[in-house]
C-alpha cells in the first residue's frame, strides 16, 4: 500500500541531516526506502499500475504531500487521479512482473514519472492498494476473479 511513516523530504544541501534521519530510523529497528524525488505538474510524480488476474487493469497516479518535517502519519494526504500509462509505463511495469511464475490474482507497480524514463520505485504483491473504487464494478469483477481462482485451485485437487 501507499502506507508510509516519517515520511520526508531533503534536498541536497540537506546530506548531513538526511544521514541522520536515516540512521535514527534504522537504529529504531524500521525498514528505510529511499527514493528520488521527481517534481511534477498535472501528471503526478508517481503512477501505480494496477494488474489484476495477470492482465492490466487501470492505473493512478499520485503525489505525497510530503514536507521536510517527518510525518507520523500511514497514509499522509494524498492526491489521486486516474491517468492512462505511456506505452514506457506499461512495458516497465509488465517486464517488472515479468520473473512471477504464475500471473498473480493481483500486484501494483509503482513508477516514478522522470522527463523521459519511468523508474520502477516498488512491485508490491502482497496488499497493496489497489484503488478499485476507481473503476466502476471492478470490485465485483475482481471478487469474481477470487473465486474463479478458489473454484480452479479446488478442482486441481
């Protein structure tokens, strides 16, 4: 999910305080992830692909209100819109899925949106968000899909 904590922004005139923050965090025992930060106009800095079934379903993209005071917030405020993927997106995200054996019931690829190169920022295939209000009657479709997995994997049996 997007769930993040003590989330912070530094910029490169802030080395020594972002090493420290840094350390402070790890020496708590927490997981760090660092990423770039990509500025960004209307089609925000971050887009996640969601996949469902194994195919592509829809896709939103989002910015973190994120300032230079940490927040302890899990979900700081966001703001999400729905986009439509560059073709780049779409083949960064599915080569990123691309080692999973068996297409997943359902993942999210996070990019981030650079000039002219996405980066891939996290492929999450264990309870990620994945905005299915965005897409009318895509959570009863998807239920469906849960049980047409349930129905397969009991018929192997």
């Amino acid at each position: 999910s997007i769930g993040i904590t003590e989330a912070r922004r530094f910029g490169p005139e802030d080395a020594a305080a972002s090493q420290a923050e840094l350390q402070r965090i790890k020496d708590a025992g927490k997981t760090v992830m660092v990423s770039p930060y990509v500025g960004s106009d209307e089609d925000r800095a971050v887009i996640s692909l969601i996949y469902l079934d194994g195919e592509f379903s829809h896709a939103v993209g989002w910015n973190l209100n994120i300032g230079t005071e940490p927040s302890d917030e899990l979900h700081p405020a966001e703001d999400v819109i729905d986009v439509e993927p560059t073709a780049v997106e779409r083949e960064l995200a599915d080569f990123a899925l691309s080692p999973v054996a068996e297409p997943p019931l359902y993942g999210r690829v996070d990019l981030l949106r650079a000039s002219d190169q996405p980066m891939l920022l996290e492929v999450q295939l264990v309870e990620p968000t994945l905005f299915l209000s965005r897409v009318p009657g895509l959570a009863d479709e998807f239920a469906a899909q849960i049980v047409g997995r349930i129905d397969k994997a009991a018929a192997r049996k």
